[in-house]
C-alpha cells in the first residue's frame, strides 16, 4: 500500500510539472514567392484628392488661360502614390445655399489615360507628389466652381472627389 502511495505521488508530480509545459508545437507559417504577379491591395489608390494648389492661371507663351489643377491619389494608409488610370475632370457652377452644390455643368474635357508608363510620368510632379494637369478654359468674374475629378484605376474601380473653388483676378 505504501509503495501504491509513493508510485501515485511520484505521478503526479511528474504530472503537474510536465502538464503545463505541454503546448502544441509551433508551425512556421507557409509564405508564397514573391512573384510579379502577387497583388498588393493596401497599396492601391483608394482615394483621390484635389489639392488647394489648383487654381486659374494665364499662360503667356501660349496667350490663353488655363485651369491648374493638382490631383493626389492616395492608398488605404493615406499615402500619396503614383498609379496609372485614366482621369476625367468636369467643371460645375457652385450654386449658393442648396443641398446639392453642383449647378448646371459648364465644361467636360476629354479623359486623360495615364496607363502608359512614358505619359504618366509626364503628368507627374515628383517633388510634390501629385499630378498636374492643364485643362483650358475662360474663367467668368468671381464665380465660385466645383471642379470634379475622377480616377478610373485599371481594376474598374471609380474614384471620385469634389473641389470648391473662386476666381480671382
């Protein structure tokens, strides 16, 4: 009886010495090679910005005037990055007082396709990290616009913002 005793003390000490050690083995996570094709999401444009740069400027070499207008597109950690797409600008007169903004539209250009890599460095100001486009247009005395600008990323994704800004002489 006393050698049963001694036998089930012995295991259970070695029971409760040993039990809270026990944990599953560690597995090393099994990673993919890089390779060109793995998307990395978190660094595509989700938003596009109109930065308060933009504004009507006057062209002397070419005698005419010109909308200035710096866009930004930024990806989910609100980072300004470089993407190709195609943008699409419009320009709405800013209505006072209402609930939508946005009167009648007074000018559309063309889309700007930014996929090749030669041309979306052209629009490209590194030091500032934006695009600059120069949209023509006559602006009429100290009226308020809306400029809305669009980016259309290669995936289909649309992304949208709106910029108020006045003329001033």
């Amino acid at each position: 009886m006393k050698t049963t005793v001694t036998i089930a003390k012995t295991l259970f000490i070695c029971l409760l010495l040993l039990a809270p050690g026990c944990e599953p083995a560690e597995t090393t996570p099994q990673t993919k090679p890089h390779t060109s094709t793995t998307k990395h999401f978190s660094y595509n444009p989700v938003k596009v910005d109109i930065m308060p740069l933009t504004g009507f400027v006057y062209d002397a070499t070419e005698n005419k005037n010109l909308l200035r207008v710096y866009v930004s597109l930024l990806d989910s950690f609100d980072s300004q990055i470089k993407s190709p797409g195609t943008f699409r600008f419009e320009l709405y007169k800013k209505l006072q007082r209402t609930a939508d903004p946005k009167g009648k539209r007074l000018a559309i250009w063309p889309d700007i396709n930014l996929t090749d890599q030669t041309t979306n460095n052209n629009y490209w100001l590194d030091f500032l990290r934006v695009y600059e486009f120069n949209l023509e247009l006559e602006p009429k005395d100290r009226q308020t616009y809306i400029l809305q600008a669009t980016c259309i990323c290669p995936n289909g994704q649309r992304l949208t913002t709106e910029f108020a800004f006045k003329y001033i002489e």
